[in-house]
C-alpha cells in the first residue's frame, strides 16, 4: 500500500499536488463511502478494486460538475467567440490522475485512499485508457483541449465515441495479435448522455431542385447521441466539454414490418446503423477508402454543425428559443478547426445548411463558410492523403457532391482567370481527380473552403508550400501559415514526472506549468551541483520503477545503470525502426568481436502498433522480437545490451516509458515526419535526443543548440538532390562491413534460424537496394554509424550528467 507523505515531502509538494488540509481528505472519504454505496450499491465487504476505482472518480468528478456549470453558464451570459476542434481522434488515456492534478486534489485524495486503507496506484491502475485514436494526431487533439481550458477559452472537441477504441496490441510468439479495446465493458465515470441533443445525421437518398431551393429527399435517418466529458483548465476553475457522438437506430418502423418475420429482422438491423460508431479505424497515414469511414466522418460533421447553430442561435444560458437569425455575425462567434482531412465534410455541410436551410444565397453563404473553417494539415505522405470515389459521393452523400461539384466549377472559374491557358495547373488544383476513378481531393476541398492552412511543424509547413500544395500557395499565399505542435505540460510533466516537477517548482515556482517559457529561469541553476544532483536523482528513481515493470512483464532482466535507449511511434518504414534495428545489430556485433572491452551498457525499448493490414510493419515488429530473443539470451553480452519490445504502446505506458528515457530515438527520413509530438515529450523529461532534421527536431535544435542534441544524417535538400541524382544503396551495402554483416545475419536466419526465409521481405527492403530502399536506411546507416563511433563519450559512458548540464536548453 502507498504510504502517505512525510511531513518534509507535503511541504514540499503543497504547490504542485495541492494541500490535503484536514476538511478536504475528510469531505472526500465520506463522498467516497457515499458513491461506494449509492452509487455502485456495494458496501466494503464486497467491493473490488474496480468497484473503488469508480467510487473515487465519482468523488472526484462531483468537484468538476459546479465548475462545468459555471463554465458553461458563462459562455452563455459573455456569448464569447468559440472554437470548435472536430477531430475524428481524441486520443485522451486515463482521466482521473490529470483531473486531480489540474484541480490540485492530489494529496488530498492520496491521503483519504490511504487513510481508508486501499493504495492509490493501485485503483489508477483499474482505469481503462480511452484509446480514442492512432497516434499523434489523436493525442495533440486530447493537449490542446487540456491547453485551450488551461487558457479560458470556449472551446469543444467534438468527435466520436468509439466503442472500440485503438486494438490492444499482444505479442504471441514474437507476431503483433490484435484484440479489441472493449474500454466501455465497465462503464465511463467521466462521461454523460445527453439525449435531449440528440441529432439526426441523413444518409443516401436523392436531391429535387425547386424553385424554393434543393431538398434532399427519401434518406436513411441515423441518430446522434452525444456523451459530454468534462475538460478542466489548470487550476482555473474552467470546465470545458469534450462531446462525442454515438451512432442510435430510429425506433420508427413502417406498419408493414409489424408481421412477426419483418419486425425481428427490423430490430436485428438496427446494429447497421449503429455500426458507425462501433470502431475506430487503425490506420495512421494511410487512407483506407471504405464506405463506412466516410459515413463516420459525415456522421460526426453533420451532428456537430447542428449543435454549432443551435448554440450559435440561442442567446442564454438553456435556451433554445431562436434569437440569432443573421449568419453574417456566424465567423465572429464561431471558429471550426479541422483537424486533418477527415472533418472535411464540414464545409459541404456548412454550404448546406445555409443554403438549403437557411436560405442564403451562395456568394453570402461561401464567404460566412470560408471565414469560419481552417484546415490543420497533418502529412505529407501520399498514401495518407483522402481521395473519396466519386460513385461512393454519389450513393452515399448526393447533395454535398452537387455542393463539391459548383464549389469546384467556382474555384477552377477562379484559376484559370488569374492564369489564363494554363490547362494543366486547373487539373493539378481541382477538387476533382480524373483519369481512371473520379475522386474528391479532400485536401483541395479543405484549402479552398477556409481561410487558413497551417501544417505542424515549420519544415513541414514549407513542404506543404513548395510542393503538395504549391499551387494553392502561389493563388493564396496569405492563407499558409505554420503552427507547430505542442504536448501539455501538465499531463507529460506534472502528472507523469512528479518528482522532476517538483525540483523545479523548488527552484522557480510554479508558473511553468501554465508558461514553459518560464523555464528559462532554469538558466540560473545550470552548474548548481545540487540541482544536477536532484534532477539525476529524480531520473535514476524514474529507471528503477520502469525497470520493475519491465523485468514482472518481460521477464527480462534490466540493469537500471544501463543507458535506456527508446524509440516508441506507430511502427512504419518513414520512422525506420529498421534502422535502429540495423544500428542494434551492430552493436550486438561489436561486443561479440570485443567481449573484453568497457562497452556503456544499454537497454534498447522499441513500441508501437502496426496497422493491421501494413504487413512490412508487422515484420518490423517479428524482427525487433527477434532480435531481441537472441541478444537477451547470449551470456556473452550479458547486461550491456539488451532489447525489449514494448507491448501495447499507448498513453498509459509512455506516462511510464519517457521520464525514464536517457536517449530518444526520432530517426525519420527527413521530409516525411510532419512534426512529431514525441520528441518534445522526451525532451521536456530530460532526456538526449538522437535525431534527424526532421519535424519538430528542427525547432528543438534550434532551441537547445545544435551542441546538445544529436543531429545525423540528410537533410531534406539532401534527399532531394539524391532522389534527382539517383540512389546507389548497394555501394553502402558492399563499402561498409559492419552494414553487410548485419543485412546478411537478417537475410541469413541468424535472428530466425527455424525459418531462415522468415525476413526475406525485410532483407527485399534492403537488398533489392536500388529499388526498395525508399528512406534511405543505408545512407542514414552510414551517418549513424559515423556518429556513434565519433560522439562514445557524449552520450555514452554517464548520459546522466550530459543531460543535466544540457537541461536549460531541453526544457525552453
């Protein structure tokens, strides 16, 4: 069982967890006692951990529900403008934790869990992750909602309530097996119906134009139904909402299926439509074309714009009396953020209801539209960008494909005047792909309908400007902007790394967790001997707790003085595992040549999901298994490498994994990674990153010194010039022998001698060089290996201390 604080220790943390003042921890026991038994009807003698997981998170949401009323009454009375996230992801994990530490209950709670004899660690550990997403994109959606409540802005995430989130991913036999994330089996505590705003979203049918208008005629009518979360701000009192749609059946059925026969089948098809809302899509940067995804991406669209312009009508707090009619003021009180192309839909539909239903005329309706929609662009990625089929538009959502089809004749009748004669620049810039299967281009469709298009990251911004989208950009320069990703630092320092929070509350207070620029005072401890030694404290104490955990799940054992090396993403060849696995057996090799020499021991932690149907992926992942059963069981290497996969990667486990890292891999091919999130995570935790000029990476050089991070490879004028000039990747293969040795024990069976075939497909990667090598493994081999035998010192022999004499700059 936790034990509670010492007197020193709460002294210490009152600024950053709270105070457990006498009242409070007594307040919170009797709550608890009272949801225990009103609540979840249970009393102490038959109650499990889950039962006492949910009577305290139904203690402590009972302090959020006065601040969401007052939040929301408040955005009623001042009528502010609001911001709208759609996102098809909220990647948002476990809630209870981050709600106790953004309302400063922390102690508190410990101290009643402890006082009521249960261990706090134990009940965190009950709550399921809502997976609610892929990757990056998901989990940047879940931190700007925490930064925009942080900030007391109105805003709302809308999406969708999955009832199976993101696969749980286990490892049998060294293969990824996926099984649903059933996360709601249990129930939410968080969340709350609200079926009075229940939505009808339309599907398929046919448009009839009259002299009043268009209609869209004989539909499938599915229902909204949407689950607010509460979003709270740190230590503001604000309490923003997350809602999220959940797909219901109608329960009207015509009279002629009230035969017996008709009507039990009508019931059984009401899964149909619920279906839309049973599972997210796995897949991350890469567009699957399937009917039900664009029905998840109306779906969410639809209901959504109709609780915008219900709000954006009603004047007061509850009221649904209609008191705004004139639209014109729509831009200045509401903003739609899209993230990525899958909220796309939402300029169609914005077209429609203003059109259709509220009968503004197109030139007034386009400019409302334009105005308030924006466009987040995510990748760069061509498998990843969204083509809709036309004939699926057609069936599917007949009248936004009329919508789509006028928006583009308007947009071409615009290009062409500004560039007369130049056929082929129309072609590249329609929303329309011909040739073979017409297509919407759902990224056209989002620059043409908003008034701004950022990417994520600055590199990644000017690629969308030279090359994706350079012909928009030449149109309308003054829409293109950059915004670089950001992570909370509330979630991914205070709540994950407690004890380095605290060290540095000690020294500059507490106002970095609202302002990281606030860091900078840290510049004054730089070459403190005490604060070093507290921060190397703090990071030794993070690899003794993950290394318990590694060695109960991997059976693996861990030496916690080893350097821990990880590189946890969705697995993918642009983010090139391979190449770390290259880099992996290379050592392996080194020590095995050298067993007697002083090698810095490592624990090298690769994580991550492979999409289900990404087969390379899948076989990165059996090679990094693979590796790691030979590496882990040779006596010979001992404790100075070992290799570990880390199974079911997600929110959960990198709260665990990063304050615990000395070395963060983010090793992309320069160009292809948009910005990452990752990297700044791992950063603001005090670990070295290793990197290519890719993403964020370029930023963060920029801000910690290009001395203290590790930069290697191709830039992406590099790339280019090699893309133009031609890549030879057999002349590294056949010039470097450590590379050979290593392509050759991965082709030869080495890591697999029962299937000595089994990575043949990994080798074809490598070995049929000149084609297959895509992101240029073995020329970013070759500067790995340059770095590595250059830089043994650096981050070899003590990370530690290199980290800590570097950290003003990692944490700015």
């Amino acid at each position: 069982m936790s034990k509670p604080l010492s007197d020193h220790d709460r002294k210490k943390q009152i600024s950053v967890r709270g105070l457990a003042g006498v009242e409070n921890v007594a307040d919170l026991k009797k709550n608890f006692n009272r949801h225990l038994h009103f609540t979840l009807v249970k009393d102490r003698n038959v109650s499990t951990k889950r039962d006492y997981y949910f009577a305290l998170a139904h203690t402590v949401r009972d302090h959020l529900v006065g601040r969401w009323f007052r939040t929301q009454q408040s955005y009623y009375e001042k009528d502010p403008k609001r911001v709208y996230y759609l996102s098809l992801e909220f990647y948002m994990g476990r809630t209870l934790q981050n709600t106790m530490v953004n309302l400063a209950l922390e102690n508190a709670c410990d101290e009643a869990v402890y006082q009521l004899g249960l261990d706090m660690e134990e009940l965190q550990e009950m709550e399921e992750d809502a997976g609610l997403g892929n990757g990056g994109l998901g989990r940047l959606a879940a931190c700007f909602l925490d930064s925009m409540a942080s900030l007391g802005l109105a805003a709302y995430g809308y999406g969708i309530r999955y009832e199976f989130g993101i696969f749980n991913q286990k490892i049998s036999s060294g293969w990824q097996v996926e099984e649903a994330d059933d996360w709601l089996r249990y129930g939410n505590p968080w969340e709350k119906a609200r079926p009075e705003y229940m939505r009808p979203v339309h599907f398929y049918g046919r448009t009839e134009h009259h002299p009043d208008g268009v209609k869209w005629v004989d539909t499938q009518v599915v229902l909204a139904l949407p689950y607010d979360t509460p979003v709270p701000g740190y230590r503001n009192n604000i309490v923003n909402t997350m809602r999220l749609w959940s797909a219901k059946a109608p329960c009207e059925f015509s009279l002629k299926d009230f035969n017996v026969g008709g009507y039990i089948q009508a019931v059984l098809d009401r899964n149909l439509a619920e279906n839309i809302s049973r599972v997210l899509y796995p897949n991350d940067n890469f567009f699957e074309g399937k009917e039900l995804r664009l029905k998840q991406e109306y779906f969410v669209v639809a209901a959504t714009l109709q609780d915008i312009i219900r709000r954006f009508k009603a004047s007061k707090f509850g009221s649904r009396d209609i008191v705004r009619t004139d639209f014109s003021s729509l831009p200045d009180k509401v903003a739609i953020q899209l993230n990525d192309t899958h909220p796309a839909l939402a300029i169609p539909e914005l077209m429609r209801v203003l059109i259709d239903e509220e009968k503004l005329p197109w030139e007034k309706a386009w400019d409302i539209c334009i105005k308030t929609c924006a466009y987040t662009n995510h990748t760069v990625l061509p498998e990843a960008l969204e083509r809709w089929p036309i004939d699926l538009f057609q069936t599917l959502l007949p009248r936004h494909l009329e919508i789509i089809y006028e928006i583009n004749r308007r947009h071409l009748e615009r290009v062409s005047s500004l560039y007369p004669g130049d056929v082929d620049r129309m072609r590249r810039m329609s929303l329309i792909e011909e040739g073979g299967q017409k297509r919407v281009n759902m990224a056209h469709l989002c620059i043409v309908g908003s008034h701004a298009v950022n990417g994520v990251a600055r590199i990644h911004s000017d690629i969308l400007k030279a090359t994706v989208f350079k012909d928009f950009y030449e149109m309308e320069p003054h829409k293109f902007q950059n915004k670089t990703n950001g992570i909370t630092p509330r979630r991914w320092l205070v709540m994950c790394n407690p004890g380095l929070a605290e060290v540095i509350a000690e020294r500059i207070g507490e106002d970095f967790i609202r302002d990281l620029d606030q860091l900078k005072k840290l510049h004054d401890f730089v070459n403190d001997e005490a604060f070093i030694r507290d921060i190397a404290k703090v990071k030794q104490e993070n690899k003794l707790k993950f290394a318990v955990h590694l060695e109960e799940h991997y059976k693996v054992k861990i030496n916690p003085n080893s350097m821990f090396d990880v590189q946890v993403k969705r697995i993918h060849e642009y983010k090139r595992q391979l190449l770390n696995c290259l880099h992996i057996i290379t050592f392996y090799n080194r020590i095995k040549k050298e067993p007697n020499k002083q090698w810095t021991p490592r624990t090298i932690m690769i994580g991550g999901k492979a999409a289900p149907g990404y087969h390379t992926a899948k076989m990165i992942i059996r090679l990094i298994t693979a590796i790691g059963e030979v590496v882990n069981k040779d006596p010979v290497v001992g404790d100075r490498l070992k290799v570990i996969f880390l199974e079911n990667y997600r929110v959960t486990l990198a709260e665990k994994a990063i304050p615990a890292a000395d070395l963060s891999e983010q090793i992309s091919t320069a160009g292809t990674e948009a910005s990452g999130t990752g990297n700044m995570k791992f950063m603001l935790n005090g670990s070295l990153t290793i990197g290519t000029m890719d993403g964020a990476n370029v930023e963060m050089a920029e801000e910690a010194g290009e001395g203290n991070i590790f930069i290697f490879g191709m830039r992406v004028e590099d790339v280019e010039a090699m893309d133009a000039k031609g890549y030879n990747a057999s002349e590294f293969y056949n010039r470097i022998p450590e590379l050979k040795q290593a392509i050759d024990q991965i082709a030869g069976g080495f890591f697999s001698p029962k299937q000595p075939d089994l990575f043949k497909d990994i080798e074809n990667t490598y070995n049929d060089h000149d084609k297959n090598d895509f992101f240029f493994f073995l020329q970013y081999y070759n500067n790995i290996n340059m770095l590595t035998k250059s830089l043994p010192d650096m981050y070899g022999i003590n990370p530690v201390n290199q980290i800590f004499k570097c950290f003003k700059y990692f944490v700015v």
